[in-house]
C-alpha cells in the first residue's frame, strides 16, 4: 500500500477481482490498492456473482478459466442482470486466441488482456474504462434530466393549449416582429366572426380589427419596457364591422424560439353599455330634485323665508357649496356622455386663438388673485377653426386645475406656439426639464398633420406621479381622494377636455416632476389656410 493511500482516504473507485489464481490476485490487488482503489478479491465465479449483486463494483477484473463456472458465464450471469449489466468487466486470461477474445466480447467484455500481463498495461486500461464508465453515467444522468424536462415542458404546453382552446376569453398568439397572428383560440374567432385561416399569418391592421397601429406600437414599447399590458381599453371590430369595447392584456413569450405576444381580449362593450345608461340615468333623474333643492336655498339664502342666524348662514353655505358641486358633476357626467356619444356636435367656426386666451386668462384672474398666483400668459395672433366654447371650456378647466394645485406665490403660464411636422414629435414638444415618463402616450402625436398649434398649461405645483400620468384623464380619478372636498373637484375635467380635444382631431396629454409642477399640452391641428 502507498504512502499516499490510506484506508480512511476517499477510494478512487470500487474494483472486484475474480480469479482463482492466488498470486494474481494478490499482485492485481497490491497494484490497485497502490493507486487508490478500493479492492475486493475472490476466487469462484459464485462468489463473485453474489459479491457484484450485492455491492455493485464500479469495474470487474475478471478472469477465464476457473473452475465450476468460467469467466464467459459469469460475465454472461452479469449482463443478464439489471443490477450488475452495466458494470464494465475486463477479461485477464493466458488464452490469446483470437477465437477467445472474441467470445469474450460476445459476452459482454469491454476489454482482453493477455496473461502475463504489464502493471502499466492494466492500469492504463483500467483508467480508460473507469472514465469511459464516469462518462456514461454522467451522459445517463444528463439524458434522464433532459427527459425529464421534455416531459415537464410537454405537460406545462399540454395544460397551456387545454387552457388556451377552452378559455372564454379571446386569445391570440402574434409575432412580436411583424404581429402577424400565429395562433387564435375558439373564442377569438368568435368575437371576431372570422374563420381560423382567414386570421392566420395575418396582422389586426390587415383584417381591420379596430386597434389603430400607432396605439398597438404604443402598447408594444410599453411592452418591451415592462414585460407585460394590463386591461388597456380599446376599440374592437368584428369581420361585419360591429364595434366592442374591450380590455386588451399582453405578455411577451416565447414561441418555438420566436419572440411572440400573448394578446389576452376581454369583451366588456355590455358593461360598458350598461354604466354608460346607469350614468346617464341617475344623472337626468338627479338633475331635477337638485334644481328644486337650489332654488329651496337660493329662497333661505335671500332671506324670503325668515332670518337666520350666524350659525344657520353658515350651515346654508355649506349646503349651498355643496349642492352647486353636486350641480357640476350631474353637468360633467351628462356632457361627457353626450360627447362620447356623439350628441353633442362640435360647432366649428373661425376664431382668433389669442382672443380664447385672453377670455380664459381674465375668467380665471380672480381665482387666481384669490390664490395669490400670478397668471402669466403669452397670446398666439392665429386664426383657427374651432368650436370656441369648447376650447374656452378647455383652457379655463387646465387654468382652474393649475391654480389649485399651486402655492401662494408662485406662477401659471398659458402659451401657444406653431409647430412644424418634425417638432410634432413628442422629444421635441417635452420641455427639456420635464419628466417624459408619459412619452408613450405623445407617440401618437406625430400621426397629427404638420402644422398644429401647441397649448401649454405649466404650474409650479406638487406634480403628478409618473404611474397618474395617464389615470387622471379617467373619470372620476383624481391624484387624491381628499382634493375632492378640498379643492372642489369632480374628477370630470380633464376626461371632458380630452374628449373636447380628441373630436378636434387633437391630442392632450401630462409631463409632470413631483415637486416642481406639470405640463399639460393640448395639440390641435392647423390647416395652411389657417395660419
């Protein structure tokens, strides 16, 4: 046994040797032992059939002429069972004949060395196949992992196409380069009333689906910056052109190595319906009592029904405050509807942008004197085709919003300016120090005709949160709760003055830096004529 070799040392490998030669034994075992291996010796074919079923050996050194049972069975005893088949048997034998070397292999054999044999030899031969046997373990294992995924992944794509035929929501697989659809379940062929080979290999511009491309490339960027959409509202047409309101969520997968959507539509055109008339309902049905209720306190307030006392006016001005809110919301609500609806036309005629302004500015003066907010703004000289309330309607809202939610102290500037094709890009409109975190809303701002008038709104304000930018332009959302009551707002401004904007081809959108102040821009288009 060698210095660097002790019993308690971790072997190389395991190593039985049957022959029933004791001085072979002894020398192959002395030999092995040397180089660190773990070594047991037996001289019958049997017990070495027991030894290697009981504790398999990593390799077998064994010879072939033995009595009762030679080396070619019990190789052959090996082979036929599942415990000891795959262990490498290597045949040390004084027979060189061609004719025993291969029955040798025929057996089962790995390798044949030839009594007398060289110690370099053997060891040599008994490396090689040791690590021939580490090899194959280690290709075993690898195979039986990567089998084991393949099934994993098999069941995972068999539970995802289960989900994917059977969900009741339309869903549609798209590739991410050219969003030509790839696959589309049942109940996207539904909603749509298209056949599956009409919609394969198809994008949802080719067959007029209703998601205008600009507002897709939108969700796209947004997309690639976050990993997924949720619930983005929009419109949806169906192959006879009926129109649906649906929620679109879309996730980026991966699809045989193609980058790919995942387009998940939830139809809500009969929710939609549905609060649009509940709306509308309890907004005509409230507009009644209200006005009887206003005309009950407008009596008490003129003092026609008795005097009241300090604490009675009071209370009577909290009550008239109150209901005038009331008023204006039931008013916002049904000018709302109205314009989504298309009651409400807009009436376009010539007019002068700077005149709106100066009206705007001098409607808000003492609100804004009120506030201590000085008002600064710098009228354009351009006539524009417009309907003139409503864009008065606009720039009082954003004037009314910048002055509340600015310090005593500090300013509101109103300004308008031309803009060319190549500025109408939202990096061009973005003033330099503003956060453009709501730049994936401007994009579509480009699709609008060179030139345009730019209307800008900038406070000096708190500022919105870059997750609001878009959020406050929704009915009934405000940056907080509390400004409701503090601040006298309905949270139907600024949906009105987007729907105002949008029916004049227009854009208006919110850059804003918490705690320095928002920008809100109003984009309108401008005929050649016009300037």
């Amino acid at each position: 046994m060698s210095a660097d070799y002790t019993p308690s040392a971790s072997p190389k490998a395991n190593i039985l040797i049957i022959d029933d030669t004791p001085d072979n034994l002894t020398l192959l075992s002395a030999m092995l032992v040397a180089q660190g291996y773990k070594v047991r010796s037996v001289t019958k074919g049997t017990t070495g059939l027991r030894g290697a079923q009981a504790v398999p050996p990593d390799l077998i050194l064994l010879d072939v002429n033995m009595p009762e049972m030679n080396g070619y069975e019990v190789c052959q005893r090996l082979k036929d069972d599942n415990r000891t088949r795959d262990i490498p048997v290597i045949f040390i034998s004084a027979l060189d004949d061609v004719l025993d070397k291969v029955q040798a292999f025929t057996v089962g054999g790995v390798d044949y060395i030839t009594k007398p044999f060289q110690v370099a030899e053997v060891l040599a031969r008994v490396e090689n196949h040791l690590a021939l046997r580490r090899l194959q373990l280690q290709l075993q294992s690898q195979n039986s992992q990567l089998a084991d995924e393949i099934r994993q992944r098999r069941q995972v794509e068999e539970r995802f196409a289960k989900a994917f035929r059977s969900s009741p929501s339309p869903i549609a697989i798209a590739t991410l380069a050219e969003n030509r659809f790839v696959e589309v379940n049942p109940s996207f062929l539904r909603i749509s009333g298209y056949e599956l080979e009409e919609v394969i290999g198809h994008t949802a511009v080719e067959l007029r689906l209703g998601i205008a491309q600009n507002a897709y490339d939108q969700a796209i960027q947004q997309l690639q910056k976050t990993g997924f959409l949720l619930n983005q509202e929009c419109e949806f047409r169906t192959k006879l052109g009926e129109r649906r309101t649906v929620l679109l969520s879309v996730e980026l997968i991966e699809l045989a190595g193609v980058a790919c959507t995942l387009n998940i539509v939830n139809d809500i055109t009969e929710r939609k319906r549905l609060e649009n008339e509940f709306i509308s309902l309890v907004s005509h049905e409230l507009r009644t009592p209200l006005t009887s209720l206003m005309g009950a306190l407008d009596l008490l307030a003129a003092g026609q029904l008795g005097n009241l006392t300090e604490q009675g006016k009071h209370v009577l001005n909290i009550a008239v405050t109150n209901t005038e809110r009331l008023i204006r919301m039931v008013n916002d609500i049904l000018d709302l509807e109205r314009m989504k609806s298309g009651k409400i036309i807009m009436q376009k005629t010539q007019c002068n942008l700077a005149q709106l302004m100066i009206q705007s500015a001098e409607a808000m003066q003492t609100m804004a004197d009120q506030a201590q907010i000085q008002l600064m703004i710098k009228p354009l000289d351009v006539e524009i085709v417009v309907d003139g309330d409503r864009i008065l309607q606009t720039l009082t809202n954003l004037l009314s919003n910048a002055i509340k939610f600015s310090d005593s102290g500090s300013t509101v500037w109103l300004t308008a300016t031309v803009k060319q094709l190549v500025e109408c890009s939202p990096l061009a409109i973005a003033a330099p120090s503003a956060d453009l975190s709501s730049k994936s809303t401007a994009l579509a701002l480009a699709q609008i005709p060179a030139p345009a008038i730019l209307i800008t709104v900038q406070d000096q304000g708190r500022g919105i949160p870059t997750d609001q930018l878009q959020t406050i332009f929704e009915r009934f959302q405000q940056v907080d709760a509390s400004d409701a009551r503090q601040k006298g707002g309905t949270g139907l401004g600024l949906p009105i003055c987007r729907s105002i904007i949008e029916q004049h081809g227009g854009s208006l959108w919110a850059e804003s830096t918490l705690g320095q102040g928002s920008l809100f821009h109003v984009l309108l288009p401008l005929s050649q004529h016009q300037i």
